[in-house]
C-alpha cells in the first residue's frame, strides 16, 4: 500500500474525523488556501476559526488532518493535491 493510500485509509478510520459535519465553503476556503500559500499559511488561518464556534470541531480535525499530511511526501510537495483532498474530504469519509 502506497503512502497516499495510508494516508487516506487511516483519514477515512478516524473517528474524530468522521464525526464531523464538514461544511463545503469552509472546506473550500481551507483548501484554496492550502494551495495558495502553503501548509503554515493555512495552519494560521485553520487556528483563526478554531476560536469561532460553528467552525471550531471542523478546523480541529482539518488541524489533524493537515498534521498527517505533512507526513506524506507526495502530499507535502503537492499542494494541489493536498488542496484537492481538503476541499472533497467529506465525499471521503462517505
């Protein structure tokens, strides 16, 4: 099994992950930002919403998420990638 196939396998079992009701605009914020400028940028921004209340749950897991993606070479280095998975990880916990 590759490294992104783990990465995703163990995203799909978490269960602090799956608990979560991902809203599609903020995963869309979270991801464009991821792509455009990178993984601390969107860090800083995912700790911002921590501190508001709808989002807090949400940007605690995407916090976790983004953790075990700088785990992941392909994942570090491509940010379009990563992008892309933040932006459908709800269709992936399905």
């Amino acid at each position: 099994m590759g490294e992104l196939a783990r990465f995703l396998s163990e995203i799909r079992r978490d269960p602090d992950i799956k608990k979560v009701l991902f809203d599609t605009s903020f995963l869309d914020s979270v991801g464009r930002t991821l792509e455009k400028r990178g993984f601390e940028e969107t860090r800083l921004f995912l700790w911002d919403s921590h501190s508001r209340e709808d989002l807090e749950k949400q940007a605690i897991a995407l916090l976790g998420i983004l953790g075990k993606m700088e785990g992941v070479d392909m994942l570090r280095k491509n940010r379009v990638i990563s992008s892309h998975i933040i932006r459908n990880i709800h269709r992936m916990l399905k």
